[in-house]
C-alpha cells in the first residue's frame, strides 16, 4: 500500500512527537505562583493561603497544578510561597517529596527572602520570578512554564509546549472561553486566526466578545510559556520601569505582544469544548466546585487512572458508618466520604465530609463542604455549609436554614452560602488545649 503525503506526515508524527515532546519537556522548569492571599475566601485563607485550601475532600488547590506538571512529563518544578506559606510549605514536603534529585527532578521551595538589593517581598508575579532570576538560571531550563497555583483542572502542558515551539512563540498564554460577565475579573484577549494574540486587557469593565461567539470572552488561565531568553529580557526590563506594577498579567503580556510573537493555547477537550477549569476565588465559587464533584458524572473526575491529582494521604482508617435505625441510620448519599471519618446514626446528603470527620447520631448534612478534623455533635441540621478545618459544632445547632440568625455568628455569601470557623464559634487556640492543636494542625 502506498501513502500519501499526508499519510505520510502523519505517520511521521506518530513516531516522532512522543519523543519530541520528552526532550521538550526536560529542558522545561514550571514555577509555580503560590503565595497569593485569597481574600476573597474570607476566613478560609485566615491561617493559610489560597493555593494551600484543602479541595475535593482530601486534597490540596495547589496539588492540581503540580500533579499536571508531573502527569505532562514536566519533572523540574519551583513552588514560590509568600502569604502565611507554613501549611503549604509542611504540605509541599509531605506530599512532593517523592521526587528524584539524582535524576533532575524536583519540587523545590522557593520562599520570599528578599532576594534583590531592593530587599522587597514578592511585589507581583513577575517581581517573583526576577527575585529568583539566579535560581531559575542555575537551572538552565530552554523554557519556562509560569502558573498559578490556585485554581482546579486537570491539563496536559506538553501540547501547550508543543504549540509554542512549532509555532516559534516568544511566549504563549494558555486561555479558556467563559460568559462575558465572569470575563471581568480575569485577562481578556483578541486573536487573529492563527492564534496570534492581538490585545489583551487584564480585568476589563467590557470584556471583548469572541467573533461569531456572542456573549463569550476569551479569558487568559495564568498560564504562560516563555522561551528562556525572552523571559530574562523583559524580566530585567519590567525591573526598571518605575511605575510597573511588577505583574505578568497587567505589564508583562500587554506591553509585548506587539513587539514579540504572543501565541495563544485554548484549553479545549477532544470535542472541541472548552476545557474543565475552575477559579475557586470566592467562598461560593470554592462552594461550587466543591459540590459539582458529587454529581453522577462530574466533570472533573478524580477517578482517571491515567491522570491521578497526587497528594499526602494521612493514614487514616476507612470511613465507618454505624447504626441502622429509623431516623439514626448512618449513611450518606451522592457524597464523598474521606478516611478516618464516622457517620455515627447521621445522614449526609450531597455533601463532601474531608477526613477525620465525625457526626454525631440524629444530625443531618446536605450540600456542605466539611473540611478535616470537624466534630459535629448530635441533633444538628447543616446545609449549604462550609465548616472550616478542626471546628467542633456543638449538639441542636442548626446552620444554613435562618440565614439572618447566621449572619449574625458567621459569614454568609450573597447566595446563600455560610462559612463556619473555629474562630467565629470562639473556640480560641491554647497551648495547653492538645486536642485543639491537634484539631487545627495545618
């Protein structure tokens, strides 16, 4: 059978991109933004910070990015904390320590420290990478995967990596299609039909509509690939500008995209569709995602075998549920159950209860996110509930149904949405209290 010319080139790729894409993904260093606030997750990031939130019942925000890394062949990775960086720093040398040094791989810590003459903190994103500009050059990567480590999805950077280097991209933003609305709070841009980008607006009032897509922006993920000497140049440039807000979204990518060869990547499924990709930014956003993962078939599925999310797993024993009577049966249903936890003649319903949870007989839970180490007692009803990490409920609370009783102890989301800490119950922190400690251990 002859081929073709274009059975030919195919066949050709089918060989040779596997290998092409290993060698691009070894000469490729990830650094990962995650010393954000989150404030807008209220008391959630009181103690920690955003990437550092737990997430989809035993996991960390942060561990999506970093398990992309490690599914997409990308094994070289730098991890820059500034904002209370404790429990995410603990979290980074339990669960990413299985890494292989002696054969270039890496998940390493790199800490605000001041690094520059100026003896600043981490002014901006860009301003993180040049304070580790030494750093990242010791490491001598030909590219540059630059992402945030907040938000959930799961995604293959070797495409992406492919993209860039075919196309001979200076540098390529990783961008996804939402409504209009939502596209005011992210980096809006236009595309030419080649993917070229020929404008960008970081947060607009009036996103851009998508041609032929009304009521659709294209809105950046915050994931940039750089050729290396690019990056050290505008890096070194953006340095000495005096009014730069040292930020990639708002100097970086703006003030180059005319001047150099900006690509985009859109995130997209085997369909076509636009990707999974979730910016848990608010406590209804974070509520959300949460609860989208109880659904028959959600879309993110923690359960792919071939794309695990890796994380630290404390050795816990399996979830138990005890009783079987009528109105004190334990049991929970479209929920997940995390290790350790106890649904003790309790019913959860649409709920995710992390590990180490227990509920106590005659409570209920529905559409709640239960974060670890939570003791709800007996005679509770919960619903449309965040409970923060260590909080114990005490028994007859109800949460979630008088939402002006609730303003008044906790906070409440214009949708209808109440976050419960430890703090706002006025259990306080003692050094003596051992068990609280060991509640509140991050």
């Amino acid at each position: 059978m002859t081929l073709d010319k274009n059975q030919q080139a195919k066949l050709y790729r089918y060989y040779t991109e596997p290998k092409m894409v290993t060698e691009l993904t070894r000469k490729t260093l990830a650094l990962v933004l995650a010393g954000g606030e989150g404030s807008r997750l209220k008391d959630l990031t009181m103690w920690r910070a955003k990437p550092s939130v737990p997430f989809g019942g035993k996991y960390r925000i942060i561990d999506f990015a970093l398990s992309n890394c490690v599914n997409s062949g990308i094994r070289r990775v730098g991890v820059l904390t500034q904002y209370k960086s404790h429990s995410m720093i603990r979290h980074l040398q339990r669960a990413w320590g299985f890494m292989r040094a002696e054969i270039g791989e890496f998940v390493e810590i790199l800490p605000a420290q001041q690094r520059t003459a100026k003896k600043e903190w981490y002014q901006g994103t860009a301003d993180a990478l040049f304070q580790n500009m030494d750093i990242v050059q010791r490491h001598d990567p030909e590219y540059v995967l630059v992402l945030g480590g907040d938000h959930i999805y799961t995604m293959d950077y070797s495409k992406m990596l492919l993209q860039h280097v075919e196309s001979g991209a200076d540098f390529t933003v990783g961008c996804i299609e939402v409504p209009v609305e939502e596209a005011k709070g992210f980096g809006v841009m236009s595309v030419d039909d080649s993917l070229r980008i020929t404008k960008f607006v970081e947060k607009p009032t009036h996103p851009e509509e998508l041609p032929g897509r009304p009521g659709m922006a294209l809105a950046s993920m915050g994931i940039y690939i750089f050729s290396r000497d690019f990056l050290y140049k505008v890096l070194y440039e953006d340095a000495t500008k005096v009014h730069s807000s040292r930020d990639f979204g708002k100097d970086i990518i703006p003030s180059n995209i005319h001047t150099s060869k900006a690509m985009a990547y859109p995130f997209r499924k085997e369909n076509g569709d636009p990707g999974y990709w979730r910016d848990v930014g608010t406590v209804h956003s974070y509520w959300q995602a949460n609860m989208e993962l109880c659904s028959v078939e959600p879309e993110l599925n923690l359960y792919d075998r071939d794309w695990p999310i890796w994380t630290y797993q404390p050795q816990y024993p399996p979830a138990k549920f005890v009783f079987d009577d009528d109105g004190r049966r334990g049991e929970a249903i479209d929920s997940l159950i995390s290790a350790g936890c106890i649904l003790s003649g309790a019913q959860v319903k649409r709920s995710l209860v992390f590990f180490a949870t227990t509920i106590e007989s005659y409570s209920s839970v529905k559409d709640s996110v239960i974060l670890p180490k939570v003791n709800i007692g007996s005679n509770c009803r919960i619903s449309r509930t965040i409970i923060d990490k260590g909080t114990v409920i005490p028994s007859g609370m109800v949460i979630g149904e008088d939402l002006d009783l609730d303003r008044k102890r906790f906070h409440v989301t214009s949708e209808g949405i109440v976050l419960v800490t430890a703090e706002m119950m006025g259990q306080k922190l003692h050094s003596g209290d051992r068990d609280m400690l060991w509640r509140m251990a991050v």
